[in-house]
C-alpha cells in the first residue's frame, strides 16, 4: 500500500512540475509585439516561429536599412544547461559557415540578460507555405531538382563536418530566383564519430521518438534521413486519396520510378544508407536526366 501511494504521489508530482514548467514558459516566453526596438537598432516587424529554444522575429535593421532576422533563445532557457550552450554553439556555426545559401551572422549580442542573435533575411516563402498556402503541386522532377538544390548546400555543410539535423520542408526557403536557401542552424553541430550526441541534448534526447531521434543523431545520415522525408511531402502534392481507401504506405500510395524509390528507401535508411553525399548527388544527377 506504502509503495502504491508513493508511486501515486510521484505520478501527481511530475504532472505539477509539468504543469508549473509550462506555465513559467507561458509567462517568460511571451514574444516582442511589432513596433518593439530591439538594442536600438532592431525593430521587430513580426514573429517568423517560436521553437524549442528560441523565438524568430523579421525586423528592420536602422544601420543600414535592411530586413534581417533576429533571434532570441527563449528566456526560460536562458539560465538552462540547454539556453547558452545551444545559442553559443549556433553562432559559432554561423560565423564558421559561407554559402549563399545558408544565412549570414551579422550580430550577436546580450540586452537585458536576453540573448540575440541577428541573421541574413533570405527572400523568399518556406516550402511548407507554398503547398499549404498555394497549394502548389510538384511534379516527380520538380521535386528532385529541389532536393538537389538542398544537397548542394549541405555537400558544403558536410565538407566543413557539420551536420544540421533539422532539414525540413519549413527550413527551405524558395527563393525569387529559383534557388533554394537552407535556415535554422540552431541544433547543427559538429559530426560524431561515435553518434554521441552533444552533451545539453542528453536529457531531451532520451524522450524523442525513433523517427525524431534519428533526425537529431549528429551523423551525415541523420540529414540524408531528414531528406528523404522532404522528398516524400513533396511527392506526396500530387497524390489524391480515393474515396474509402484505407492507408497504405508511401511505396504503395505513390506510383513512382523504381530508382527513385529505391533512392528513398536508401536515404530513409530502409535499405543500405548513402556513405556520402557525394554518392547521393551523383545518383540523384542521374536520375533526374532520366525521370520526367
């Protein structure tokens, strides 16, 4: 009975610590209204997105009249194992970094025992908007060819042994020339050898699911993984479900070129994953001269 009303007692325990935890976030982590002036200098225009630790917003830049993006880690974790570290470990992969396209670092600094960091704003809408938004259908090559477009920025990653672990369909940006642009760095991090992940993770790590732990392995295949999903939602535009039709998977719903099915299978890791990316880019060149 003792060990029942323990248990009981630590069951309500964790639910009000919970609880309390949220509502520390909801109170700390409200974002800055429009018109905010931010170091004054940056005047926010809108909030972009509010993730696991920080909060995007678009601003004015006053010293040189520029739109950039400007990001704070969430004041909750400010004072948390997982704030600084994260924070500090994005910038030092955004001043490493030099591609165009991955956003540039024009700023870092501390306000108000608020961290911030002020990026390069890449023009352009993100691909999840412009297929929930527009409802625009890709056809199987369009699809590749935006896919390629992310290899060629990650070939760059990769070469310089970082891995970005969060390649989404939110993270790429179509851009008004055609190109694609890569954002959110905020858990890239070195390569592992071993796949350890970086120490601040360790706790939320336990708790993912196999799908999202997959994802945030600091290894090359996390991202080929991460890939092979923005493939399938791209494909997936075209797709129609049929009226009473129970739900299949992917390599049944979608009627698709045995290559590059078996390159989805590869990079999902079903089949032998890619050891490199350059191998991965090679096929996919090859595929996209043939598949129409």
């Amino acid at each position: 009975m003792r060990f029942r009303l323990g248990r009981l007692l630590l069951h309500y325990r964790k639910i009000a610590e919970y609880r309390l935890k949220r509502l520390r976030e909801l109170v700390l982590d409200r974002p800055f209204r429009p018109g905010i002036v931010v170091k004054g200098r940056y005047t926010v225009r809108s909030v972009l997105g509010i993730g696991s630790f920080g909060i995007s917003y678009l601003c004015d830049d006053a010293a040189n009249g520029q739109m950039c993006v400007m990001k704070q880690v969430k004041p909750s974790k400010r004072a948390g194992r997982s704030g600084s570290p994260v924070f500090e470990r994005e910038a030092a992969t955004l001043r490493k970094l030099d591609h165009p396209g991955i956003p540039k670092l024009l700023d870092r600094f501390e306000e108000r025992r608020q961290l911030f960091l002020c990026m390069e704003h890449k023009e352009g809408r993100n691909l999840e908007d412009i297929v929930f938004a527009d409802g625009v259908v890709f056809s199987v090559r369009d699809a590749l060819l935006i896919i390629k477009k992310a290899i060629v920025i990650l070939e760059y990653v990769h070469g310089e042994r970082i891995v970005h672990r969060d390649v989404r369909i939110p993270n790429l940006i179509w851009q008004p020339d055609g190109n694609v642009a890569l954002i959110d760095f905020g858990l890239a991090c070195p390569v592992s050898e071993d796949g350890r992940i970086p120490p601040e993770e360790d706790d939320a790590h336990e708790h993912y699911a196999e799908e999202k732990r997959i994802r945030r392995e600091p290894v090359f295949a996390s991202d080929f993984y991460a890939l092979g999903h923005c493939l399938l939602f791209l494909l997936y535009t075209g797709y129609a479900d049929q009226p009473g039709q129970s739900e299949l998977g992917w390599e049944d719903e979608l009627h698709l070129h045995p290559d590059v099915r078996r390159m989805i299978r590869k990079l999902l890791q079903t089949d032998r994953p890619y050891e490199s990316i350059a191998t991965l880019r090679g096929e996919l060149d090859e595929l996209i001269a043939t598949v129409h």
